[in-house]
C-alpha cells in the first residue's frame, strides 16, 4: 500500500502558500496583498515557516494518511 497523504499535503500546502500567488505577508507597505505577484527575502521566510508549522501539525501530530490500494 502506498501512503500517499504526505505528497498531497505537501504539494496543495506549496502551492497554497507560494508568497505572492495567492497573499503575501509582510507585504510591502501593508501587512497582508493578495495576488500582487512579487516577493521578498522576509515573505519567503514567513511562508516557509508557515509552511513547515502547518506541515507538522497535518502529518505529525493528527497524521493525516491517503492510502491507495
């Protein structure tokens, strides 16, 4: 059986949380944009650590599992 829980969190969590596609934080000027398209050294850090902290949660501590038979 092959657990395929962990790739499609991964994968909908990158795209989600790509800065500038759909928001970015810290924008520049303002807090939060939303589809402005461009980024930063401190977006792409806050992404990431969104990223890695929701990441966690999904498949380490509820564990979240997409078996394919």
């Amino acid at each position: 059986m092959a657990d395929w829980g962990a790739v499609v969190i991964a994968v909908v969590l990158f795209v989600v949380l790509s800065p500038g596609l759909l928001f970015q934080i810290p924008a520049k000027g303002r807090l939060v944009e939303f589809g402005n398209m461009q980024t930063s050294s401190i977006s792409i850090l806050v992404h990431s650590l969104i990223y890695f902290g929701l990441i966690t949660i999904l498949l380490v501590a509820i564990g979240v599992h997409i078996n394919a038979d």
